[in-house]
C-alpha cells in the first residue's frame, strides 16, 4: 500500500475545495492531478467518507487499527487545499487495503 519512502497515503479532502457540487469537486481534483503529474487511462477517484474508514478499518482489523486521517494542505508550484494523508499504514498492508475499498462510496475517472 505505501511506498517505501512514504509515512503516509496521499488523499484529497473535498470538502476543503469549497466546490459547489461532487461533479465541480471532482473536476477541480482533476485538474490538480493532471497539473502535478501524469494521470494514467485506468486512474480513478474514489470517493470514501472518513469515519466510516476509520470505524471500518478498526472494528475488522486484527490489530484493531486506528487510522488517522489528516489535512496536509500543499502550497507548492501546484497548490492543493484540499492534500491530506492517511496515517498508521505499513508497506504492503494489503488487508487494510481491502478494508478501506469495502468503504468505497463513489468512484470517477481521474483523467480530464
């Protein structure tokens, strides 16, 4: 699930984006994506409410996992309000992996 030079897994926060609708937050992440890094044909966007990741992931998991999920805004050459990481992962977590696409809500292409 993480790299091995990543502490976290690198999120969007929608709500930080301040859009008017799912299909304006949407295309807003897109066009962060597409301005800090090349966006692959099969890339998607899944949409997962937090608490429901977090309860998830610590009422199925054998360690009783405690996510955190934090707000990490970037103000670099592509700004991004809405950054923010999932914390208290571990490399090749494949378990919490599934536990958190069990949540999944929603789900876009990322490509514009």
């Amino acid at each position: 699930m993480l790299r091995s030079d990543e502490e976290n897994f690198s999120v969007n926060w929608l709500e930080f984006l301040n859009c008017s609708s799912r299909a304006h937050e949407i295309n807003e992440i897109r066009n962060i994506y597409s301005a800090k890094f090349t966006v692959g044909a099969g890339a998607k966007i899944a949409v997962l409410n937090v608490g429901e990741v977090r309860e998830n992931v610590l009422t199925e998991s054998p360690d009783r996992r405690n996510l955190e999920v934090l707000h990490d805004p970037i103000e670099d050459d592509v700004c991004d309000p809405s950054h923010g990481g999932i914390y208290n992962l571990k490399q090749d977590d494949e378990l919490i992996a599934e536990l958190i696409l069990e949540t999944v809500r929603e789900s876009y292409s990322a490509r514009k």
